[in-house]
C-alpha cells in the first residue's frame, strides 16, 4: 500500500510487471491499467495524471484485497522469492493452492543502509534471502515440510545448498548466513529475474528503514571479524593502514567498483581475473577486502608483509602455512617462493645440495666406437678394466708393471691391435683413474671385482688366478647382459662363443661348419700324379687310389714301390697319360 508511484517508463514497466504476476485475480484489469499502458506507447510523451494515479491506487487496493492475498494455510505448499537491487531488499511469501497457481500471503521491503550498499551483488543478495527468511520465519520454522527459496543469483544456488556444503573460502558473512539458513527446512531453486517480477519490484521500490542506524545488525559482527584477522596479520600494520592503502590501490578500486554494480560477463585485464575467478568469495567490510576470512594485501603492503612473514627465516613451505591462514593476493604463494628464494641468510646456511649421478652418456651406435676404462685394486694386485659401451665386452687386465703411463700405454696397444683403436677412450681425467666420476666403467669394476675375490676364496696359486680369472671373463661375455638383452660376444661378434655346455646337445643343434664343394674329385683306382717328399728333394711320383680319408684327403699306392701315403687334393694331380705307357713304365 505504501509502494512509491512511478516516475518514468521504467518504473512504470516495473510496476506493471507485478500486475501481470497476479492479473488472474484482478477483476477488469485492462481498464484499470489502461492509463499506465498509455505511456508505454511508442513517442508518448511522458505526463503523470489523475487518470494514471487511480490506476495506480486501484491496483493497490486489488493487491491487499482477498481476491489477491491468501489466508495461510500450514498444510499448503510455501514459497519465499527474494531479490535485491541497487538501494533495497524485496521479499514476498507465496502458497501454491490445488490449482498449482501462487496466491501471496504476505509481501516485505526495506531500504539497504549505507553500508549495506557497500556490498558485492552476491552479498546483496544473500542479504535479501536472510531478510525474507527473518520476516517471515514465524511461517517458515518449524516445518516438516521443505519450503521452496526462489533467487535469481545462481552461484548461491550451490552455497546455500545443503546436499554440497559451503566451501571454506566463501566469504565470512555468507558462511554465517549459511550457519543461520541450517535451522530451516528448506530448497533453494534459481528462478530468472523475468520470472521473479514481484520480488523484483519490491527491491527497486523499497520502503525506507525506519531504523535510524545506518549499519545493518550482522554488520558489526563482521567488522569485529576484520578487525581480529587484521590483528593477527601484523603488529605493525592497522586496519586504518589497509584501508588507506586499498583507497590508492588501483586494482582493488577496481575490484570494489565490480562488487558494488557487479562483474562483467569476461574480464580481459589479467590483473583483475584473478579476482573475477573468486568473485563469489570476495567482501567489504570496513574499507578493507576479503577472500573469506584471508584479507586481500594491497599492492603497497605486501613487501612489508612478506617481511614480517619470513622474519624467522622458515621454509617456504612454513612461510606459505603462516600466510594462508591470514592473508591473501593473486600470486603469493609464488611471491613466497620469491622472497625466501633471495634471502642471504637463509642461503648462508643452507646446507649444500645432493651430489648428482654421473651424467649418462648417449648410446654407442655400433661396437668398440665408445670404450670406458678404470682401474681396479684388490689386495697389492692392479688391473685395468676396459669396457666397450655398445656390446659390455669386458676385458680385465693384469697390471704387472704397475700403473704407470708406459704401463697404461703397453696394455691399450694390446688391447687395439685385437679389437681396433676406438673412436673414444672415456676415462676419469684422474691419474689413477678412479671409479668415482666414471660410471659407465664403474658397474664393469664391481663385477671383475667380485670375479676377483671368488677367485681368491678358492685357494687357486698366484700364478694361476689370471687363468681363472679368463674363464670367468669367458662366461661374462658368453652371457645375455641385462641392459643389452644379448651376449656382449654376440654384440662385439655377431656370434655367440662355443663353449663346452654346447657339448650336450644334440649334434644336429650345434653350430656346424658348411662344407664347400671340392672342385677335384677322384675315384678309386685313379691313377694321379702326386707330391712326393724326401730329404734330397721334392718330386711327383705315380700312383694309384686306394681309400678316401676324408673330405680332401687320399690314401695313395706308389706304382713303383708300393708305397702307401695319405695327401691333399692340393697335392694330387689326376694322371692324364697312357694307361699303356703307365703299364709299361
């Protein structure tokens, strides 16, 4: 009854928004409202009469008659719709009769104070939710039945949620809402604004607070809140410093202009979207931000709190659990990282880092192309291991005469005139050549190391431990090394080493020579010329064939002495004379 007449075309809209809500109930109402829809007609000039002030008291008079409002009824389905704008709260409760239609118990408003004004759009709304639960809670506590809570702010849809719970960073004074929302029954549903006009029209016509206290009642519990976590930050620092601070900062003047007229769809400013991302947790209280409970630093603060935070010189890890439970701005934890990351004196102190492993080198694209070498101690006797990179071909060689340069020198030109100078000798730089810095040779030392040792727990002479020690080298290279996945013989060779295991398998399995052809031939009884020898001189006698002895090689009978002898074709020639002439002869 006391709702403020129009003033323009859009409070005029607004106000017929609410009519066409309820239409159904008001008898003649496209004669009652016919001089408001005359000033929606496209060039009217705008002039407030008589005509359009009874039509607005006569809607008036419908909307709180019987033929609107509803007697309650406890057993009928509530619906409480809020809204909040610009300068004040609407609330209106609702039943659903059998029809399903929505008949209004009661309607409520009231201007936002001050520093209510003050408030992010989310806070402003939620603000609305407590105000319409509040003013009507004698209807709504209690019931066993949910009733439904209509706002057209989705993202408290979600906090205000019971079946999510309210995140931790929310905002402080949404989480007391939340607290104080627990002792009701109820389900919040997102409505548009298009579908929540009376709400709507309430908060954007709202009757003035009669209070006089331009502070709203849950506001000074937030201000002691501020207060306290700004305490806690620093000594040093005051409310009245962040404040004055936030005042001359511009991104987070920008930040309040947002939270005041709320945010834009996108946010191109990359120094703003971090805080266009946490919209929902952000608030004002006392000219001071917050993100929860953490206040946001401004710019020209935050060296001095980062100061004060690693005044003890803990860790970053330490440093950054002391700020999150205080303090909070885009981009600290790496600021943190930052700052102790420069600190002299914790440097100062810092014990040094792990030793690195050797560094690995590439693999070698063909064998003896890379070969590593070391040396080796064990009780007064030295050997050098020599390994070759592509194949783990081992070698390991007694030093005899010790470990000098000649020494060195003597061994490796045994070594290539077998395998071939390679095209990198990898040692440690070290005259001794020590194991430590040489990893590729140094698993080879171990292993001739342990080869070593079994040797020497056997017993075995001096001077028989380097023949053992072949036997053992012969096994290691004849086995499928672990890295390679094949024998270092088959590797360095392209075959596998014959040794006495392959003994026990079947002849058919072993690994045969290939027999070539012989070009020459001869057959029994074959008279042939072959090589004779004797002290004075080497001649070609006459004879015949007698026996084959092999693959190549002939039992001879001398014609003339009958003498027998065993030669190689090589050494046979097939008689091409006369057999006449032979006979005769």
């Amino acid at each position: 009854m006391d709702a403020p007449e129009p003033t323009n075309v859009t409070e005029v809209k607004r106000f017929l928004g609410v009519v066409n809500y309820y239409r159904n109930f008001i008898p003649n109402a496209s004669s009652v409202l016919h001089p408001l829809h005359e000033l929606l007609r496209k060039n009217a000039p705008w002039k407030w009469g008589e005509s359009q002030k009874r039509s607005v008291e006569a809607v008036r008079r419908e909307l709180a008659s019987e033929r609107v409002l509803a007697h309650f009824e406890p057993e009928a389905q509530l619906v409480l719709a809020v809204d909040a704008g610009p300068a004040g709260l609407g609330a209106v409760l609702s039943q659903r009769g059998d029809d399903g239609r929505e008949r209004p118990l009661a309607f409520a408003s009231r201007s936002l104070t001050v520093s209510e004004r003050n408030y992010s759009q989310i806070q402003k709304e939620a603000t609305a939710i407590i105000f319409g639960v509040k003013h009507f809670h004698q209807y709504l506590y209690g019931r066993s039945d949910p009733f439904i809570l209509k706002t057209d702010h989705r993202p408290l849809v979600s906090i205000f949620n019971k079946n999510t719970g309210i995140p931790i960073t929310t905002a402080l004074r949404l989480q007391r809402y939340a607290l104080l929302l627990s002792a009701y029954n109820y389900v919040v549903q997102y409505v548009s604004s298009e579908d929540n006009p009376v709400a709507d029209y309430f908060s954007r016509a709202p009757i003035k607070s009669s209070e006089g206290n331009d502070v709203a009642p849950d506001q000074e519990v937030d201000r002691y809140y501020a207060i306290k976590f700004l305490d806690e930050v620093s000594p040093a620092i005051t409310i009245r410093d962040i404040a004055q601070a936030v005042e001359q900062d511009t991104e987070l003047t920008t930040v309040r202009k947002y939270m005041q007229h709320g945010w834009p769809r996108k946010i191109k400013c990359k120094s703003i979207l971090p805080y266009f991302l946490c919209k929902t947790d952000l608030q004002d209280e006392s000219g001071c931000l917050f993100r929860g409970h953490k206040v946001i630093i401004p710019t020209a603060l935050r060296e001095k709190l980062l100061t004060e935070l690693h005044d003890s010189h803990l860790g970053i890890t330490k440093t950054k659990s002391a700020a999150r439970s205080r303090m909070w701005w885009p981009g600290i934890d790496g600021d943190i990282e930052h700052w102790v990351g420069a600190c002299a004196t914790c440097a100062s102190l810092r014990a040094a880092p792990p030793r690195e492993p050797p560094a690995p080198w590439p693999k070698a694209a063909a064998p003896w192309q890379r070969v590593h070498i070391d040396y080796l101690s064990i009780g007064q006797r030295v050997y050098l291991v020599i390994v070759d990179s592509f194949s783990k071909w081992l070698e390991c060689l007694y030093m005899h005469n010790g470990t000098s340069t000649r020494a060195l020198i003597s061994k490796l030109k045994y070594i290539f005139s077998i395998f071939g100078i390679p095209n990198v000798l990898v040692s440690d730089n070290d005259v001794k050549i020590n194991s430590d810095d040489n990893g590729q040779a140094e698993n080879s030392v171990r292993t001739c190391k342990k080869m070593l040792k079994c040797i020497l727990q056997g017993d075995i002479p001096s001077h028989k431990i380097d023949e053992t020690l072949l036997g053992y080298l012969f096994n290691y290279r004849n086995t499928v090394h672990c890295t390679t996945g094949e024998t270092p013989a088959k590797l360095m060779f392209g075959r596998h080493l014959r040794s006495r295991l392959d003994l026990i398998l079947p002849s058919g399995t072993t690994h045969s020579i290939e027999e070539v052809p012989v070009k020459r031939h001869f057959e029994l009884g074959d008279v042939v010329w072959t090589r004779w020898y004797n002290a004075r001189k080497e001649t070609w006698q006459l004879g015949t064939i007698k026996e084959k002895v092999g693959n190549r090689m002939y039992r001879i009978i001398l014609n003339d002495s009958h003498v027998s002898c065993i030669r190689h074709v090589d050494q046979i020639i097939k008689y091409t004379g006369s057999m006449i002439l032979s006979k005769e002869r």
